[in-house]
C-alpha cells in the first residue's frame, strides 16, 4: 500500500494521527500545528504584554518541559518580549521530585533560562516524605496541593515575576470539570475553565495548554527528543481525580472531541450571582499575610495541624474549630515567613560551559 502523504502540506510522508482531530500528518506539520495552537490560545487571550517577567512551573515532567520549550520557542518567533524563568518546587519526596529536579536543571542548561527552586523544607520546615510519615497515603495530595499553591507564589514573588504559567493541559481541565460536576462544587466549576486567574495581590496565573491534549503534549516531547521525567509521585495521587480520568479516558476513545467538548460545556455555565455573592472575601491570613478567606490561611492551619500532631483532624472546613478546642495555639509553633516581606532575588544562572 502506497505510504499516505501528509493531510496539510500534501507532500511529505504522514508518519501520525493527530490524537485531537484524527488527521494523518507529518511530523514538520504537527509541530507547526502544536505550537499555533497554543500561540492562538496565548494571543486570543491576551495572556502576556512585551516586557512581562514570566516563570514556568517546572517540575521535570512532560507537561512543563514542553511548555518550557514551547513558550521559548514562540517567544523568539513572535517577539512576545518576555523574560522566562523556570521555578520548581521541591515537595521533598524522595526517589521522585529528587530525580526529576535533575531534569529541570539539565533544561536550564538546554533551554538557557534562569532557575529558581523553592523546597516546602525551607519554606514549612516540612517535607512530604516527613508529613506521610505523620499522616500516612491519605490526604497526602490535600497537604501537598495547598503547600505548592502558596510556594509557587512565594517563589514568583521572590523572582519579581508578573505571571506564572503552568503546564495543565486540556485533560487536566476537562477532568477538573467533571470532577466539580460530580461533587456539585458549582462556584469551582464557574472558575475552573478560566485560562488565567488573578486575585487582588495574587500573581497572575495561566494555561497557555488549556487547549492541548495530554497525548499530543507526549508526543511532541517524543519527537523532539525533550529531556523529561516520566515517573508518577510515590505517593498516591488522589483517588477522586483517578475515577474522573479514567471516565475520561473512555470518552476519548469513543470520540475524540469529548475533552474539548467537556471544556466548552464547563465555559458556557452561568453560575447564578447568589452563589458567586456566598463566595467569602479575600483578607490576608494574620499569621503569614498571605491572602486568605478566614482568618488564617489554609496553608497555615495544615502546618499548625502537623506542629500539634493533629494533621489528619485539620483537613475538614471546622479545622480551626478543631485545633482552637484543643487548646491555645503553642508559643514555640513553626510558622510560613510573612508574605512578601523581603523580595529577593536568588536564582541560580546556567553555567557558561
Ligand atoms: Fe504531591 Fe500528591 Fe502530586 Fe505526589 S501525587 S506530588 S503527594 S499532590
Ligand atoms: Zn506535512
Ligand atoms: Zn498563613
């Protein structure tokens, strides 16, 4: 059988199916595809402006590391003008984040940007190794989630960044989507398609791969050859998101569109004004001074909750109530420094060699 000839430019060889539309194409024309699509997202957006400070949540993985790549490779065809930065955050999980911080340093080096790593460690004086040693493989991902949000955003303050741009990708979303939906978290799901988040004194946030499939994130790293960590986290990811994707899964195969036909659902969603009016303010948390809806930031009660040795009881909504019947809060307790009170900047350049 003659070799198909590729569906764009009709002259060289298709050598893939594009997962998201089915086409045979070749290779030259994938990523020229890949990477408009995510300039379109980028520009119809309007996520950056020339002279932004930008950093890419890196984490090794193959999400990060194709943004990383992509965003330099758009930024120097299109003059976006922006200073990139890679920042990483180190959960301290041994035989995982250790290997694949590695990789982030081998990608400084590979895509010549400066590099920034913040440990929970440093920052909570806990790692995740020592927290699962306290509260075991259940609701590890709660303790882990919270503590990276606020790290991410310590770390892009002490970088004097405008904006972080992080690698989830359009499966990722769809199945935030899904998830809302069968947890009937209705005020998430009017949030959680959103490409770019800012709270007043938060860092502006964006998905520059809200539109990008998983499988055509894998295969572009495939083909380019990028240097990534393929390793799921020791620790157990969480359960509930497990079911979403899997579900997920299945409705790709039976039709391809449904991850982006499930993201144009989530958008089109009204959500009533009486839910969005019970939404709680933001203030600043009055121990660390970052922003929080109660008095005290989540970040900061699930650290207060390992210190006192009641980590498994402080997850729930009543964990204040919970820790404040157990007594005063203990003189001598860890706290999270206060929220940008020294900006510094400390990043390691690569190495000219
Ligand atoms: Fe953290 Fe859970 Fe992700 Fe592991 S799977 S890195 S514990 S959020
Ligand atoms: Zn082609
Ligand atoms: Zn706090």
């Amino acid at each position: 059988m003659a070799p198909t000839s590729c569906s764009l430019c009709r002259d060289a060889k298709a050598i893939l199916k594009r997962p998201k539309t089915g086409q045979q194409i070749c290779k030259d024309c994938f990523f020229f595809v890949f990477e408009t699509e995510v300039h379109h997202t980028i520009t119809e957006a309007q996520l950056f402006k020339s002279g932004d400070r930008v950093a890419i949540g890196a984490s090794g993985g193959k999400d990060s590391t194709v943004l990383a790549y992509v965003m330099k490779t758009l930024n120097d065809r299109y003059n976006y003008g922006l200073e990139l930065f890679l920042l990483s955050i180190d959960e301290g999980i041994t035989g995982y984040r250790d290997d694949s911080l590695e990789t982030v340093k081998r990608n400084q080096q590979q895509y010549d940007m400066p590099l920034k790593i913040l440990s929970y460690d440093e920052l909570y004086g806990w790692t995740m190794d020592a927290i699962v040693e306290q509260i075991g493989k259940k609701n590890n991902c709660t303790f882990c989630g919270v503590f990276r949000r606020q790290a991410l955003d310590r770390g892009a303050n002490s970088l004097k960044v405008d904006h972080i741009v992080t690698g989830h990708n359009a499966d990722d979303i769809a199945e935030t989507v899904l998830m809302n939906i069968m947890r009937g978290d209705i005020a998430r799901l009017g949030r959680c398609t959103s490409i770019c988040t800012q709270g007043e004194d938060t860092i502006k946030r964006s998905k520059p791969f809200k539109y990008a499939y998983e499988k055509e994130i894998v295969m572009y790293a495939y083909f380019k050859k990028l240097d990534y960590f393929s390793t799921e986290c020791i620790y157990s990811p969480d359960a509930y998101r497990g079911h979403a994707r899997t579900f997920l899964k299945d409705l790709e195969a039976a039709r391809p569109s449904a991850i982006i036909d499930i993201i144009h659902s989530g958008e089109a969603f009204e959500v009533k004004e009486e839910i969005k009016a019970a939404q709680k303010a933001q203030q600043t948390c009055k121990r660390c001074g970052y922003m929080s809806s109660n008095d005290f930031c989540k970040a900061c009660t699930l650290l207060e909750g390992l210190e006192r040795g009641m980590a498994s009881s402080v997850i729930t909504d009543r964990a204040r109530k919970k820790m404040d019947a157990m007594g005063p809060t203990p003189e001598n307790l860890r706290t999270i420094p206060l929220f940008r009170s020294t900006p510094t900047i400390t990043v390691e350049m690569p190495s000219q060699s």
